[in-house]
C-alpha cells in the first residue's frame, strides 16, 4: 500500500505540471489580450491611448514577453511566492478576489455534496432493494426528471414560482438589507432562507445520476451467488444487504470523489449566475470573457489540483475497502 501511495504521488506531479500548461496555453487561444480589449472599448467611446502608455501597460504585465515565458513567470511566482498575480479587470491580486468568494463557494459545495450524497445513498438502496413498489416508481420518475431538467432551468423555475406565489426574491446569498449588516441570528437565518435554493437545485442533477448507477449496481450485486449463499446461511435479509452487495456497489460512489472535490470549488456557473451567487464559477466566466488570463489561470490551476488531489483520494479510498484493487496492484508490481 505504501509503494502505490508512492507511486501515485510521483505521478501526480508531471500531471499538475501538464495540465496548468494546457490550462494557460487554452486561455491564450484566443486573438489579442486583456490590454487589446481594453482599447477597442476606450476606441469605441472615442478615447485613445497612446503608444508609450501601452508599451509601458505590456512591459508593466509581462505581456510584450512570449507565452512560455508568461507560463514561467506566473508558475514560479506561484510556487514561491503564493502569488497567483494580477487580476486587469478587478484590479486586484487574484489571490485577494478568491479570498472573497471561496468561503461561499466551499460552503456552498460542501453542502451540496453531503445533502446529495445522503439522500442518494439512501434512495438508491431503497430503489434497489424493494424494486417496482410504488416509491421505486416515484423516485425512478424523480431521477429521470433530475437528470433531463438543467439546474438553471429549475433555479428559474423556483425563483419565478417564489415570486408569483409569495413575493420573494431568493436571488443573491442574502436579502439587500443584511448585505453591509455585521453578522447576527437575523442574518444567519437570512442566509440559511437563501441557501435552500441553490442547494436544492445544484444537488438534484448529481443525485439523480449517482441514484440511478447505485441502483443498477446494487440490483446486480443482489443476484449473485455470495449473496444466494449467505441468504441459504439463513443471514438477516438488512444484514446481508448491507454488509455484502451494498459495499461492492458502492465502488463506483468513491470513484467519484475525484470529480465532486473540484465541484466544491467552481460550483455550476449558470445556476451561480441565474441564482445571483457570488461565488468563483461566475468569476471565471467573466475572466475568460475578458480574457484577464491570471485570473482564469488560476482558477483553471486550482480546479485541475483540486481534481488530481480527489482522484488520489477516490485510489487509495478504494483500495482501502476493497480488496480486489489492493490483491491487483500487488500482482501488477510483482
């Protein structure tokens, strides 16, 4: 176990490596810069600026330099120093604008993923265990519809129904009188009053999809001859479910740590922005816009960390509870 911990760190360095690369390279597509929008916009509203002012802008952010060497500097500033660089368009260190967002992001996030993943673990072994009773039926129904409507088209739908039935706006995190109030226990429930939404919403497309894999995962383990054995052994029907199939089938729930942990930071941009959240997947999109190149990267470069870190942790979760992938890799490094 401790070589493949090893070895699963070794490679996650040429990956991060590669990655922010492609990332920076990907944000660079696109013609011009920050700088080539920002003076077609002074152009459009009939101001100019001069030659000199904009050498020194270039020089002053690095962009009369080649890509590479942008690449360079902006990973050494951020492996030395912390420093992810400037944002053009807020005029701020991107360091400070994620500092703003992600305590909102992650709690946001963190939410989402306990709520859906209990609710899923729960109505996927109910779906499975007592197939086609009328609340398998219901909850079927449920998933599928989770899974066909977009979140944002339900945040949109809520809203407009909050609206029309009872005259509340639920968009932002809190209501604009609580906005610049310091923090007490009518804020807070003002904040829980606004974070039901976009829980409910960001959840419900996760959840229906991992409902419907653990269910069809569930219902082949059931079938199988450990599990005919142990009910001929006379084992207690909740026992045996639990004990035996349910752990098998929830293999693929921990594959996918690795893809829910870079969730909790970016969030699902169009729910984030139809909802008014302020959180950093609505920050990206305006950086890419913009192309405010060390914004986006760093957001960009902190998503692909977080994603190499969650599948290094859904790898060894894996191998921690089942004993196939451990008996394989000890095979496969003989």
């Amino acid at each position: 176990m401790a070589g493949y911990l090893v070895r699963r760190l070794l490679a996650m360095l040429p990956t991060v490596l590669l990655i922010s690369l492609v990332s920076f390279l990907i944000i660079q597509l696109p013609p011009g810069d920050f700088l080539t929008t920002v003076v077609a916009k002074l152009q459009q509203q009939g101001q100019t600026v001069g030659s000199d002012q904009l050498a020194a802008l270039r020089a002053q952010y690095a962009l009369d330099k080649s890509p590479l060497e942008q690449y360079l500097r902006w990973m050494t500033n951020i492996v030395l120093h912390g420093d992810f660089g400037q944002s053009f368009q807020y005029n701020k260190p991107v360091s400070t604008l994620l500092g703003e967002r992600l305590p909102l992001t992650m709690g946001l996030g963190l939410a989402t993923w306990l709520i859906g993943w209990t609710v899923a673990l729960i109505a996927g072994i109910y779906s499975a265990a007592r197939r086609y009773s009328k609340l398998d039926y219901v909850i079927t129904a449920l998933t599928f519809l989770g899974l066909a409507v977009p979140g944002f088209l339900i945040a949109l739908t809520v809203v407009y129904l909050e609206f029309k039935l009872f005259g509340v706006t639920l968009s932002g995190i809190v209501s604009p009188e609580f906005e610049d109030a310091s923090w007490n226990l009518g804020k807070l429930l003002d904040l829980l009053n606004h974070l039901w939404l976009p829980v409910l919403v960001l959840a419900s497309g996760g959840v229906a999809g991992t409902i419907r894999v653990l269910r069809a995962n569930l219902l082949d383990e059931l079938h199988k001859p450990y599990v005919t054995a142990a009910r001929a052994r006379g084992l207690d029907e909740r026992k045996l479910l639990m004990r035996y199939p349910t752990r098998v089938a929830l293999n693929p729930f921990i594959a996918t740590i690795g893809w829910t942990i870079p969730a909790l930071f970016d969030g699902e941009v169009l729910v984030a922005s139809v909802l008014g959240l302020e959180t950093t997947g609505p920050l990206l999109l305006n950086a890419l816009k913009s192309q405010d190149m060390y914004l986006a990267g760093g957001i960009i470069l902190i998503a692909c960390v977080l994603t190499v870190i969650g599948t290094l942790i859904s790898d060894l979760l894996l191998a921690a509870v089942d004993a196939r992938v451990r008996i394989g890799y000890a095979g496969s490094s003989k």
